[in-house]
C-alpha cells in the first residue's frame, strides 16, 4: 500500500475536525459537532449548548428534563440547548454557506458516535441557508445524510401513484419528530382514504388521525376496544360493550422500540416516531377502517 493510499480522505478529514469541535459541546447527553465547508475551506463551526449568557448544563452538573424525569421526545421547551448545525449556520453569511457542505459528528456519553442526522427543524434550517450536502459520521465512516424533506422525498417517489395506502402512509410518516407527527393536510388525506393513523403521545395517551380522529387515555399501556361505530362519527370509548367490540389495539409502553409500541389483528404498517435528539419514541400504525368493519 502506498503512502497515499493511507492518506485519510477529505471528508474523514473533515469529520475529525468536526469531533474535536464536538468536544467543546456543553450537553450533558450527547455532544455534537458540525462544521460548514466550501471549496475546501472551513467557514464555520457550532456545537450544541445553551445560548450565550445562559448556564450550561455541564457548569449545573444536571439535565433539566432529565431532574424532572421528562420521557424521551417530551417537552423539549425545557431543553436549553441550540443544535451544533444551528450554531454554526447563524456564525456564517448565507453567501458563504450557498452550495457549501456540513460535517456533522455526535458523540454518546461512552464516546460511541450517536446518530449524526439532523433532526428535521435543522434541515429546514440548513436547506435554507444554501448549504446542498450533509456528511455525517456513522460507525466511525463517512456517509452523505439526506436533507430533502419526507414528504418531497415521498411524494418525488410515488408522482405517478396518487392512491394512498396504510403503506405508503407510513413510509411518508416514518422519521417524524414527536409533536410533528402528521399534519392537517396529511390526516385530510388519510381521512379521504379511508385510513386510520395511530401514535402516542405524553404517558397517558393514544392519538387518532385520518379515519378516526380522538385520542383514549391509555396510561402507560393498555388495550383499546374499536367497534364499527367508531368510524360512524362517535367517540372513542376503551369501555365499549362487549357486543360492540370487533378489534382490539394494544397499547404498548416500553416494551419493543421507544416508548410507545402498538399490538393489533388487524392489518397494519408501521412508522417510527423520533424524538429530537434521534432516539426512537413511538412505533406508530397505520390501518385501514374497511378492514376493521370487514372484521365486524
């Protein structure tokens, strides 16, 4: 092997600078750093932490959500911290940042690497800074990170589908954030289409968007009785008599992936909720009401 076959490619380069810049984060969970480049210079670098004249975590010695034993992907207004993309996007002019590339590395506590892609404010932030390609570090290797939003992603993908399915619903919904979950125009779809998106939301309860639109209180898990009537305009009931019922949903609380999972016979698709800072929070479902009444 010659000598500059050993040499470490650019964007390695980059993401090693990238961590030292991790190492200057003042999160007590995770570190991040990320730094913007263009033409092969370094026009800015950010890691997360509490804004400036405000006291950092690491200084506190505590996580507030975590001294209040808040669950992951809730309330995050407790959270001081600005992201390390942020905090380098508002360190540049947006001319510098057009067309430009972001490094971005995280760290776990154990010095592990963290998942290094943004969550889904920093890519709106970072799309409209300019910047067009994310690199970040997983498992220790380079690898370019989409920025493109879901749903353009998704709907670039099926332009020539126009009928939604329990599928294609959760394709377009796996990868939200907790709180931004579906949006009015989504559920109106699903609603259309005759199906049924299920996620949790706090400890206590199950949301229903599309089809079926409420929410049951489901503390820390428990089973949902659905019954035909539900999709005729009624409120959801757990309490539903015993000849209503034609379906059961489990609701799952820490048991598979994150906090919330799901456990039903009736015909399902999945999507994975996050919270902010990557971690798994919900395994939502989404089904179709025709193969609910079908069971009636």
């Amino acid at each position: 092997m010659s000598e500059s076959d050993k040499r470490e490619s650019k964007e390695m380069y980059y993401l090693r600078i990238a961590e030292a810049v991790a190492a200057r984060s003042t999160c007590l969970r995770r570190r991040y750093g990320a730094i913007i480049v263009k033409n092969d210079e370094i026009i800015a670098t950010g890691y997360n932490g509490a804004p400036r004249g405000e006291q950092n975590c690491v200084d506190c010695g505590f996580c507030q959500r975590e001294a209040l034993g808040v669950p992951k992907g809730e309330r995050y207004e407790l959270c001081v911290a600005v992201h390390a993309e942020q905090n380098a996007i508002i360190s540049a002019a947006r001319r510098d940042m057009i067309g430009a590339t972001i490094y971005i590395v995280g760290l776990e506590r154990d010095g592990s690497y963290a998942n290094p892609a943004p969550c889904i404010m920093c890519r709106r932030v970072i799309v409209n800074a300019g910047i067009t390609k994310c690199i970040g570090m997983v498992n220790g290797e380079a690898q370019e990170l989409p920025l493109s939003p879901p749903r353009r992603e998704f709907l670039e993908r099926n332009q020539n589908e126009t009928r939604m399915t329990k599928e294609k619903l959760a394709e377009l919904l796996d990868g939200r954030e907790y709180g931004s979950e579906i949006s009015r125009e989504e559920a109106q779809q699903a609603k259309e289409a005759g199906l049924v998106v299920v996620f949790g939301a706090s400890d206590d309860l199950i949301e229903f968007r599309g089809a079926i639109r409420g929410e049951a209180d489901c503390y820390t898990g428990g089973i949902i009785r659905l019954t035909p009537n539900n999709f005729l305009g009624n409120h959801l009931s757990p309490l539903a008599r015993e000849e209503e019922v034609v379906a059961e949903l489990e609701a799952l609380w820490c048991k598979r992936e994150g906090c919330w999972s799901y456990r039903t016979s009736i015909p399902h698709a999945e999507f994975r909720i996050r919270d902010m800072g990557g971690d798994m929070y919900c395994v939502g479902i989404v089904f179709s009401a025709k193969d609910l009444r079908q069971t009636s």
